[in-house]
C-alpha cells in the first residue's frame, strides 16, 4: 500500500500491495473504490439486498437490493472485410516505416499517425416501427438517442484474433443502448422506460464471501436479452448493408469468419453470441450497479 500526501496535509492511500495496513484517520476518509469495488464495499458494509447480505454473516444497514444490480456497458461486435485498398493503418506501422511516421509525427504533428484508426462512426436510431421497439420497448433515453452505433475502422481491429493476409477493413456494432438490465425500484414512475425495462436482468456483481480481499462474482450479462441480440443484428445488417453497396463493388470483398455464412436473422444471431466470448470488446463505461 502507498500511502502519499498532498502538500504534508492531504494524506492519499493507493492500493494494496503485498503486505496490509490498518490506517485510522482523526477525521473523514474519502474512498474512491471503483466501478467494480464500489458496489462490493457497499454490500460489505452492509448495504445492499439484505437476504443476500444475512447469508454472508454480514449485518444489513440500509435496504437497497439494486447495489451491485443492473449493470450496463457498451459492447462492442467487431467484424471484419476484405478490402483491395493497399493503405490500411497496418501500412504506416511495419517496422519499415514507423519509426520514421513516428519522427514525422512528433516533429510535425502530421503524416499518417495524426489521425487515429477509428475516425468515422455513426449513431444509429431503430424507425419507430420497428418490432424490437413494438415488442420490447424504447430502451433509449430519448426519441433522438441511437440504439446502436457503428465505428469504421481502416485496417484489422478484430479483437483476440490473428489478422489473416491481406488487407481489411473493420467495423464496430456498438450496442449503445442494453436492455439487459432489472428496474429494483417499485416507486419507479409507470412510464415506458421503466415499463420496458421491468423483470430484465443486468449485470450483476455480488460477494463470495464477506473477506474485502476475496475480489467478487462479476456477471456482465451481455446480450442478455432477446432485445439486446435483435438490435445488434440490426447492427450489423446496417453494416452489411453498407459493405455491399454499390459504390464499393470491386473495392470490398468478403466478410471475415462464419460472418461470410450468415445470410438469417437466426444466423447473424447466433454469430453475434458465439463472438460474444471471444472477439466481442467492451468500452468498460460500466455504470448503474452503485444504487
């Protein structure tokens, strides 16, 4: 543990390593536990579902079983096509060339590596009529939020997998906006948020134990609802769309992986869950399990 101050007045602990300390402060301790660590020290001082709480031999003091419920984060599905362009970001970072790119850069803030690999995106609204919003519900905060969003990228950017030979240009299905999470709240306004969003379950962190140094069970729960699924494969038949139109025949080739297969809903469904463990990358904006 370091523990560091600010000016001699402001004493500022970091971390726990290796050996542990006990500190006792004369006055306020301000402790900034983080997106997963908050909600567990909630549970473990007793603030939390208090059934859950009980069965952990921990004492409840204030009733809130959402802490360490509902939690939501932007997935990212990245697929991937074969493209005849011969200036993908790979091109300005071979051994080769960057190092000079990268003199290029720091000398003159330009050349190829001022500008990032993702550099176009766009947010995508489902129409009102769609069946994923007739059937499930409008999940977005607003009638001009996107449910999904697309970022471009020129080159690889499949996460966990090896880039094959050839060029390619990547495309990211962001679900922007989870239904995969549970309304804990019964004095919740009727409204057609609250109602979407009733009786589905999120993410969820809870305690194996009541020891604050055994880490927690984290269960993101992605595309943990038919809606979720739905509206990602809207995602990508938005970028199929767009990879198959004419202006980029002769330019874009095939789809990378079983996506190249997947011509059903069902298909692109089960191409979604099945990258979901392995080449599905999360924006880790984590948020709603604090209370």
């Amino acid at each position: 543990m370091s523990l560091q101050t600010n000016n001699h007045t402001h004493p500022l602990v970091y971390g726990v390593l290796g050996e542990r300390w006990k500190v006792t402060a004369r006055k306020e301790i301000i402790v900034s536990a983080g997106v997963f660590n908050t909600p567990q020290l909630l549970l473990l001082s007793g603030i939390g579902d208090p059934e859950e709480l009980e069965s952990l031999g921990i004492t409840p003091r204030v009733d809130l079983p959402s802490v360490g419920k509902n939690m939501t984060d932007h997935v990212f599905l990245i697929s991937a096509w074969e493209t005849k362009a011969n200036e993908t970001f790979e091109t300005y970072t071979t051994p080769d060339v960057l190092a000079e790119n990268i003199e290029e850069w720091n000398q003159t803030r330009q050349g190829p590596l001022s500008w990032t690999l993702a550099n176009q995106m766009a947010w995508v609204r489902l129409p009102e009529d769609d069946p994923i919003i007739q059937n499930y519900g409008d999940a977005t905060v607003g009638p001009t939020c996107g449910h999904y969003q697309i970022i471009w990228v020129n080159g690889w950017a499949v996460v966990n997998a090896t880039k094959p030979e050839g060029s390619w240009m990547s495309v990211a299905t962001n679900l922007i906006a989870s239904t995969a999470r549970k309304c804990l709240f019964p004095f919740a306004p009727l409204s057609n948020l609250s109602l979407s969003f009733w009786g589905r379950v999120g993410g969820s962190l809870t305690l194996r134990s009541s020891d604050p140094f055994e880490s927690p069970n984290v269960d993101p729960n992605y595309l943990g609802t038919d809606s979720d699924v739905q509206t990602i494969v809207a995602g990508l038949k938005t970028a199929i769309r767009f990879f198959t139109a004419d202006a980029w025949k002769g330019f874009i080739g095939n789809p990378w992986s079983e996506l190249a297969a997947a011509n059903t809903d069902e298909e692109l469904a089960e191409y979604a869950r099945n990258h979901a463990s392995t080449y599905v990358e999360i924006l880790y904006h984590f948020t709603s399990w604090i209370s």
